[in-house]
C-alpha cells in the first residue's frame, strides 16, 4: 500500500473560516476559533488522516494589510506557510465575494508563481442563493487558474469530506511525517495558552482583543494523573490589568474556568490550571514572545 504525506496551506482573508476548516478536517479542536478577527497566530498544524494519506495543514495567519510589528509577522508567517506547501487551499467567504483583500491575495499568488496547486474553497455557502455562488465561482476562476472549485461550510460540514479526498488524492507518495495519534505539532504548552487566550477574547471582545498574550509557564504532572498549569496573562498597561481581572476578580475566574474545562476536555483529564496578569509594556517590541507564539521577529521589522 503507497503511502502519501504532505503540506497544505489554507490561506485567506481574517475570519473566512481557515481555523473552523483545519478543526472540522482534523476532526479535534487544535486551532483556536473565535468571532474575533485576525486570532491564529502561529502557523499551527492540524494532521488529518484520508485512507493511506497524512495530510498537514498549515494554519496560516489572516492575509491583511499589516500595520505593527506583530502583523507584519503574521503576514509573513502566512506567505511563508503557503510557500512551504504542497497544495494552497484559497478560503473566501460566499456572502463577501470577492473583496479588495482577495485581489490582494490573488496579485500575491500570481507573484508566487503557478507552480504549484492551489485550489478554491468558498465556505458559508449557506447564507447565499446558488446562483450567486455560480456567478462568484466563475468570477474567481477568470482572476485565477484554480485546479478545483469547492463549495463548502466549514461550520457545518458540507463539502468538507470531498476537499479532504482530493487533498488526500495529491500529497506526494511518501512515509508518514507525524505518527498517527499525534494531531497537532504544536507543544501543548502553547495549545493551552492559546484556549486561554481565546476564551478572554471571547469574554473581552472589542475592549482588548490583541493587547494581550498568554503563556504557559510551568506544567506539572502530578500523581494522581491530573496537571497543574500556571500561565501568566500579559497586558501592556495597568488599566488593561484592571479589565482583564475583572470586578472582585471575577472575568479572570470566568476565564480560567471556561478554559479549565476545555483542557480537560481536551487532555482527558483533570486539570488545576492558575492564572496570573502581570502588566508588559512592550511586549509586542519582545523578541522572545515571537519566538514562543511561532512567529518571526525580523519579519516584523
């Protein structure tokens, strides 16, 4: 039996669904997912297994215009990703069409080169009529020469299974990259700090949303076969500490309670997690936080 194994890169627009795909294909919650604009970070690979075939998505950043340091190394993380890759899967959102960021991204693929496979994949297909879908899907093939056309919901599960096999389909022959059981190459330490951090998006939305990072400081397996997880929440001002701990304490308890409960759900076992928020100025400007959330410092410059 021929095994296959290779790299597939969803690229997009913040938002279009990348995150809610690499978890539906990988069939297990390794990317973070929130309401919230521009949250994956680190190029974080979920391995998802079709027949004979290891597939390794690369979750890349969401392609925008980037202000800051930090965005500029998100965008160059996403390039990277998707130059890396065997195949470029081009996430849109039906109800959007096509968009000046989309354009932007398909002057950037052009630039690339068509070397490489790159498919189309509109999701959301739920909230617009077919026609419009057609009327998209030939406007999209005329800017682009796609090797194939999906239409799919990411959220919902349609067409997810027909792009999973046409990825499987064109992984280069090959042994497996990761072993079987594993699903993410991510360390843990860095997942747990990214359900934490996506559960204070979700309970701070407009108020803090990239003015903060979490890292998992220390993790102890204990005896009982539980883990103690201390993190540390860093904010860059004093009065975001305030917002981020809440009246009397209480969003940094709601926090660490909702992402408590995904951990264990997650690690299939009790967990004590503790959470602490210590004020950082600068920690956008730091060159060891890249580092540790996947990023390149110097692609920021």
């Amino acid at each position: 039996m021929t095994t296959r194994a290779g790299f597939v890169a969803l690229i997009g627009e913040p938002n279009a669904g990348k995150s809610t795909l690499t978890n539906r294909m990988v069939g297990a919650k390794v990317s973070i997912v929130t309401h919230k604009v521009q949250t994956t970070r680190a190029r974080i690979r979920g391995v998802a297994i079709e027949g004979e075939a290891q597939i390794v998505f690369v979750d890349t950043p969401g392609l925008f215009k980037p202000k800051r340091r930090l965005d500029r190394a998100m965008v160059a993380a996403a390039w990277g990703g998707a130059a890396d890759a065997d195949v470029v899967v081009l996430l849109i959102e039906a109800h959007r069409g096509v968009t000046e960021g989309v354009k932007r991204i398909l002057e950037r693929l052009d630039e690339i080169g068509t070397g490489r496979t790159v498919a189309l994949a509109i999701n959301k297909i739920d909230r617009v009529k077919s026609e419009t879908l057609l009327a998209l899907t030939r406007e999209m093939n005329d800017l682009f020469p796609f090797a194939e056309t999906f239409m799919i919901s990411a959220e919902k599960g349609y067409g997810v299974d027909d792009l999973r096999k046409w990825l499987a389909e064109r992984m280069p022959e090959g042994p497996w990259l990761y072993p079987e059981d594993q699903i993410a190459d991510l360390p843990l330490r860095m997942i747990a700090a990214e359900m934490t951090r996506e559960k204070l998006t979700l309970r701070l939305h407009q108020e803090l949303p990239y003015q903060l990072t979490v890292e998992t400081e220390n993790w102890e397996e204990r005896k009982d076969g539980s883990a103690r997880i201390d993190q540390v929440i860093y904010v860059m001002r004093d009065g975001h500490k305030g917002i981020v701990l809440g009246k009397k304490g209480e969003t940094v308890k709601a926090v660490s309670q909702a992402a408590r409960a995904e951990l264990e759900e997650f690690l299939g076992r009790k967990v004590h997690l503790f959470l602490q928020v210590k004020v950082r100025p600068n920690w956008l400007e730091e060159r060891e936080r890249y580092s540790e959330i996947g990023l390149d410092f110097k692609d920021g410059n």
